[in-house]
C-alpha cells in the first residue's frame, strides 16, 4: 500500500482506496498496461483503483439509503504495483494509456 501511495505523489492523506487485490498474470488489462508502458511486471502484481474526494463540496445523501451519503470523486487513478521489484504502471481514468509510476525509495 505504501508503494501505491508512493506512486501517486507520497501524500496517503491525499488519496481514497475504492478497491484493491492481487492480479494474476494474464490478466487483460496488466498485459495492455505492460505493453502501453514497454514495462514488464515480473513478480506478484496487485491492482489498486484510488482516488481523491473533492473536500470543498459537501457530500450528498444517497438516495436509495438514508444511511449512506455520496463523495465526489476526483482524479482517479488506477496503479499495478509488484512491491518485490517495487516498480509500478499507473494511468487516470481520463487516460486511454498507462505509463511507469515513479516509486522513490
């Protein structure tokens, strides 16, 4: 989880975690991010789907559950990280290709 916080610019405080789990290796859419960032995940990869809550705009209550109330989402990003070689692919959900996350040690 580190390293996918890393990826994103360091700031956990900054990010909200929607989902994340391990990806196995012919998965579609690590083969597509490997090959639009010409980078090969060797090691166990995980997918990490995040993104930021726009902290200016005051959430919504869900209209099928009075209990629940709606975020905004901004800036989602999607991440593959092998934390053994700790590389990683990223790309924005307004994005069509994936490139190389920097992971600074």
């Amino acid at each position: 989880m580190a390293l996918a916080y890393r990826a994103l610019g360091g700031n956990r405080n900054a990010w909200f975690l929607l989902s994340f789990h391990r990806v196995l290796a012919g998965d579609a859419e690590l083969q597509q991010a490997q090959v639009d960032a010409s980078k090969v995940l060797p090691g166990i990869v995980y997918r990490f789907d995040m993104c930021r809550i726009d902290s200016q705009t005051p959430t919504q209550p869900s209209p099928n559950d009075f209990r629940r109330r709606l975020l905004k989402i901004q800036d989602r990003q999607f991440t593959f990280i092998d934390p053994m070689h700790r590389t990683g692919l990223t790309r924005r959900s307004t994005q069509s290709l994936w490139g190389r996350a920097t992971i600074d040690v």
